[in-house]
C-alpha cells in the first residue's frame, strides 16, 4: 500500500516520525531591553564622510533585503524631505 516500501515479496513499514513540539521562548525584560539598545554596526548604518552617505547594511537573506529596501527608502524619503 500507500506509503510502505516492498523490497522482494517482503514489505517494509513505513515509519513516521516527528520531532517533539520546542518550548516556547519568552524573553525576560533585561533581554528585551539588552537587545533595544544594541547598536549592530552594519545593520541600518549610515556613515556620513564629508558630503557622501553611505547607506550600509548586511542583509543577507530574502527576507533581510527587503527589509534593507523598507528602510532605505524610508531614510531616502526623508532626506528629501529634509533636504
């Protein structure tokens, strides 16, 4: 059947098996707090050289770029406003 594996004119039974439900992970107050108040150079950085801004972040994955994108645009747009 559906699911078994036939190996000469002996079947195999499928095992199944899944990992145990993982706890849930909830931050103490001290660690929220630690991490508002990191400064993670690299991520969302602007870095003002005479004239020149450079816009850096590391994003490193899909979901990371786009939120690079929001953020560049979000910085950009109000520049122009400020500008």
């Amino acid at each position: 059947g559906l699911g078994e594996i036939r190996s000469g004119n002996h079947q195999i039974p499928k095992i199944t098996w899944s990992p145990p439900p993982a706890s849930s992970f909830r931050p103490s107050l001290p660690m929220v707090q630690g991490l508002q108040d990191t400064i993670w150079l690299g991520r969302t950085q602007v870095l003002q050289r005479g004239p020149v801004s450079y816009y850096i972040d590391g994003a490193h994955t899909s979901s990371s770029v786009k939120a690079c994108v929001r953020w560049f645009q979000e910085v950009a747009l109000n520049e122009e406003k400020a500008g």
